[in-house]
C-alpha cells in the first residue's frame, strides 16, 4: 500500500504544531504529545525554534492510521518563512489548515488558500480551540464559505449528504446517476476527488488540539477521502521541498518520490545517491531504497536546489518568490574576509532559496534580501550557530523593481577582433506582475532561428538591473525586431553581449519607473480603537475596505507600502494592548511614491556599473574601439 503524505498549514498561532503533535500521539508515533510552551515539540527540533515558539523549518514524520502508512508534513506559519511552506505544497496528497475558531480567517490563511488551489491539493479544514471563550466555529465557517466560495462541509461521521450534493452539481454525470439512486456507497470517495482538487468542496472538522478532540474524526476523513498517490510503474521522479545539513555538515535533499523507485548508488544526472535516509523529526535510519510516494533525505546530490524537481518530469512547477526587504550585514571585518563572508551567507542561501546575498563592490557592503524582519533575526542567530560569529544588520529598506512607462529601442553591437553580433530590440511596458517576455517579430531571412532562439535564452538567463536603483527590471515585453550575424566571426557569447547591451541601451533611453512592495492586509481592531486604525492606514498611503463589524470588534483588509506598513505592527500592538490582531501578505508591486527620493538615497550611478555596460563595440582597422550608449545607434550596421 502506497504511502501518502498530509500537510498541515496554517497563520502562526492557529495551533498547527499541536494539531501535528496530536496526530502523531494519537496514530501512536509518539509516546507523548509536546508542547510549543514547553519547546519539546517533536516536530520542531532546531533550537531557534524551540527558543523562539515558531515553527522555521519544515518537520516531517511517518505515522500510520488503519494500517496506512502516511507522512505528516508540518509547515511554517509564520510569512516570513512561507518560501519554505509553499516548496512543500507540491508534495502533499492533502492539506490541513488549522483556523482558530477564535480568530477566524487571518492573512497568511488566504495565502495559503491560493497557493492550494494553484496546486490543486485536496483541502481539510480543521477549526481549533473550539473549547475556548469566544469561539465561533459556525461564524467561521460562514466566513470560509464566504471568502474562498467553498463548501466547508462539517464532518462528524463519514461522508455526508452535503459533501455528495457537492460532488452532484459539480458533475453531469454525476448527477444523472445521484438522481436515480444509482451510486454506491464504495463509489463516493473517487467520485468527490474532482470537488476537492478544484476546491468547491472542503471537509471540515472542528475541535480543540491542545485537548486532543477531534483527532480521530480527521484522520477518519483523511483515510477515507485521500487517495493514494501512484507512480510506482513510472520511471523514477521527485520533488525536491527542502536543503538542510545535518550534524556533521553533510548535505541533505529532502525529496519526495513521485515515480519509479530510489535506490542507493543510482545516478541523477551526473551525480550519485550516497546514503537514503527516512526522518521522523530529529531521528532517522538508513534506507535502501524509497519509491513513489515517499518522502526520504538524500546525501550525494550537491547540485540539486530546494523547490526543483528531478529526474523523468515533463513539466516543471514555476515557484517563485520575491523578498522584500534589504539590509546591510554590521560584522567585524577583522574576524572574516568580505570573501569568506559571502561564502558563509551563500552556504545559508543554498537551504533558502528565497534569501539572496550580493556584494556591493563600489560601496564594500554585502546586503541580503529577506521576506520581513523576524527573518533577519532569525538569520543572525543561525549565522552564530553555524559559524561562532557575532553579526548584526543595518537599517531595512524596501526591494525596489524597475520597469518602464513606453516603448523605447534598444540597440547592441559586439565586435572585437574576429568576433561579430548586432541586436536590435523594442522594449515595450509589460502587465504587472507579468516579468519578463520575449517576442520575436524578425523574420529568419534577417537572422536564423538558431541565434533568435539564443537571443531569447540571453534575455532570460539574467536578472538585468534598471538604471534608476540598479534594481532588477519587471513587467517588460522585450520584442527582437532585427539581429545580425557574420558567417564565420560570429560566436554564441556574442550575442550575449549584444543583448545584453541591447537591453541596457533601451533602459538608459527608456522613461523609466521605479516599484515598490505592497502588502495586503486583515485586520481585527476593537471597535474603540477603529478610528486611530484607519487614520494610520489613510495617512501611510493605504487603500482599504469598509469595516465589517464582528461583534466587539471590526475587521478591515486593504493594501498599502511596506516601506510604510512594516514597522506598524509593533505601533498596533502597543495601543491595542494585544486585543487586535494585524496580518500581512506581499501583494506585488506599484509605482513607487516618492521615486525621486528613493532614488537619491539609493546613489546608484547606472555609467559607472561596469558589469552592466550599455555602449557597444565596433571594430576598426582590426581593432576593436567602445562607442558611448549616447552614440551607439548611428554607428550601428542595420538601419
């Protein structure tokens, strides 16, 4: 029997570690359930998440249920870590998500909603701390009905008449056999596969983890809805959801296999399985061998990347992830090299793919990139871990993009003595939040469809800087109107070059616009306080919502500026006194407010970013001479 895999998720505090806990208490796994408060989760095994109460990295454990075997995923809760949370969504058969029934739908619950129903992951809800004062799971419920247009169907016993309704008007079919009685009770499981991947409907149980109600009733619901995974026949495919490092400094891939088998000595790629190991939290043992639908640990494979997948997969799974803010790393220089200290960050930014480290040559700084503040803490802390080193950072500022408000040409020209490419390129404004997209509107009697297709490689093979911050472009149409090429000096890295120069020509003509981050974001303020709520919000450049009153509280959720909006929730926490409760989420990227002030505190200076130059090279008499970006265009070969 196949084994399958539950995740369970949720905004932090919802109760999502206890939740997993008593799941592996009660399925026997564990002779006692732990506790956040007492930092002896099973589950949460390093020590900045013991100390801190919060769930960092993801833990996985197998359990069985009815004589099943499953994997028990337990994610993230926290926004700044959701990197983490979304790689492990692709390798779930299903998902948990815990809401208090005390503070209903928050924002990092509406995150995880949409990246489930990206992936189409059959989604279970289970309603916690219903045992407390307050409590409003039928509220709740209506507020899930109402905000993801689901069905959260109640479940106490098996499936129910709700749930098959759901399944009827979802489906012809279905319907026509459900109207004339001619369904079996056996049939209805694969029947209401279809509802649950598309999201109409979601199971939902309510209880109280801490006290351990409702356990049962859930992992009842899960044995019967779950499907298993298959895959077994395929040949051998995984999914790579996490990078750690063990006691010993080995390198670890945690993987999921979704076809064939694993085994040790095989080859992926050019690189060859070490050792297999199954966890169950901090403990493992040695396998010799994983197949489809398990989840195993993976030494030998130095190359592989958290959120890839490997091996014999047709379609690979974008994910993408955009920190938002920077600072600059405060160390002492006598301690460790600038060199050895990027090295450091990178061996940190190989188990975190969304932290992003660059050195600043002309300013000798290193800044890293992260999703909000509590990462930057938690960072400092596991660079004193791992390498006995006291470092703190600067002041944050937000991660700008840069785009464009209307079509400008670009031209790049690269001849060097026996080299020889010419690239002429429009660049148009993109939809936000669309990135980068190429279009080709050369014909192939202009230029083969050899270097076309070489030139599109070059425009997405790098991050370009704008020319405003040096911040990395978005939203933007890159459209080859005409190239050039020599039959026997033209090489391929030259038309990496005229690209790229192309590219940077446009920017430095372009009107160019510089995008900051917004967050969207819920909150529950105490009906008293509502008006200073909305007075901060208009006055940091907010658009929102018309409140909704919940009793003794109201609930708003807008959107606004991280520059303005990151350092609020200490200020609400302080003047709600913890009755209130604010959330965030990245919400992509708007013009920026203040573009002429962000971009004099920046200083970058676009014509001394040698690594990024936008005049081209001609050749002369046999020697190749650089024409300013200014000039460029009259020198050019096409007209």
């Amino acid at each position: 029997m196949q084994t399958r895999t539950v995740g369970i998720l949720a905004h932090v505090d919802a109760g999502k570690t206890t939740l997993s806990e008593q799941i592996l208490y009660q399925a026997h796994t564990i002779r006692q359930a732990g506790r956040v408060d007492n930092r002896d989760s099973f589950l949460d095994t390093d020590p900045l998440e013991k100390q801190r109460g919060i769930t960092i990295f993801s833990g996985q454990a197998p359990f069985f249920w009815k004589d099943c075997p499953w994997y028990l995923l337990d994610t993230p809760g926290h926004a700044d870590f959701s990197p983490e949370m979304e790689r492990c969504i692709p390798v779930m058969d299903a998902a948990v998500v815990v809401i208090s029934a005390t503070e209903g739908i928050q924002g990092h619950t509406e995150t995880i909603w949409r990246l489930l129903r990206r992936f189409q992951i059959p989604t279970f809800f289970f309603l916690n701390k219903i045992d407390l004062p307050g409590a409003r799971p039928q509220e709740v419920r209506e507020q899930i009905q109402k905000r993801f247009r689901t069905v959260p169907a109640l479940v106490e016993n098996g499936i129910t008449p709700e749930m098959t309704d759901v399944a009827a008007e979802e489906d012809d079919a279905i319907l026509e056999r459900y109207l004339a009685g001619d369904i079996q009770e056996e049939e209805w499981p694969k029947l209401l596969l279809p509802a649950l991947r598309c999201g109409k409907l979601c199971p939902c149980v309510e209880g109280a983890a801490l006290q351990g109600n409702g356990i049962h009733t859930l992992l009842d619901i899960l044995h019967l809805l779950v499907s298993q995974p298959g895959g077994e026949e395929k040949p051998f495919s995984a999914r790579v959801y996490q990078i750690r490092r063990d006691t010993q400094g080995n390198r670890l891939a945690f993987l999921r296999v979704t076809g064939g088998r694993l085994s040790i000595k095989d080859s992926v790629g050019e690189e060859k399985v070490h050792e297999l190991r199954q966890y169950s939290g901090i403990k493992f043992q040695p396998i010799r061998e994983a197949v489809a639908g398990e989840l195993c640990a993976v030494s030998g494979l130095a190359s592989v990347t958290a959120g890839e997948a490997i091996g014999n997969v047709k379609e690979e799974i974008a994910l993408h992830w955009d920190p938002m803010l920077s600072a600059a790393v405060v160390y002492d220089q006598s301690q460790c090299s600038s060199k050895e200290m990027v090295s450091r960050f990178r061996l940190l930014a190989d188990e975190e793919p969304a932290l992003r480290v660059e050195w600043l040559e002309e300013v000798q700084e290193i800044r890293v990139q992260v999703m909000g503040t509590i990462q930057l803490e938690v960072l400092a802390e596991r660079f004193r871990q791992r390498f006995s080193q006291e470092i703190s950072f600067g002041p944050c500022r937000v991660v700008y993009r840069e785009t464009i408000g209307a079509p400008v040409d670009g031209w790049g020209h690269f001849e060097p003595l026996r080299h020889y490419a010419e690239v002429h390129l429009r660049l148009e404004p993109g939809k936000r939040g669309s990135g980068i997209v190429f279009k080709r509107e050369c014909s192939t009697d202009r230029l083969s469809l050899n270097w076309q297709r070489l030139i599109e490689t070059h425009v997405y093979e790098k991050e370009h800087k704008g020319v405003l911050t040096g911040s990395p472009i978005t939203d933007l149409q890159v459209v080859l109107l005409d190239g050039r090429s020599h039959e026997k000096h033209t090489e391929g890295g030259d038309f990496r070059e005229a690209t790229y120069r192309a590219i940077r020509h446009g920017l430095m003509n372009a009107q160019s616009i510089l995008l900051e981050p917004w967050y969207a974001f819920a909150a529950v303020v105490p009906n008293e306080l509502i008006g200073r709520f909305l007075s901060d919000i208009q006055k940091y450049g907010c658009s929102f919502e018309a409140p909704l009153s919940e009793g003794d509280t109201s609930c708003v959720t807008g959107r606004g500026p991280v520059a303005s909006l990151m350092e609020y929730p200490r200020e609400f926490a302080s003047y709600t006194r913890g009755r209130g409760s604010l959330s965030f989420r990245f919400d992509g990227y708007e013009p920026c407010r203040e573009q002429e002030k962000a971009v004099k505190e920046v200083g970058y200076d676009p014509e001394r970013d040698i690594e990024n130059p936008a005049g081209s090279v001609f050749c002369s008499h046999g020697a190749g001479f650089l024409v300013p970006w200014q000039e460029a265009e009259n020198y050019m070969h096409l007209k």
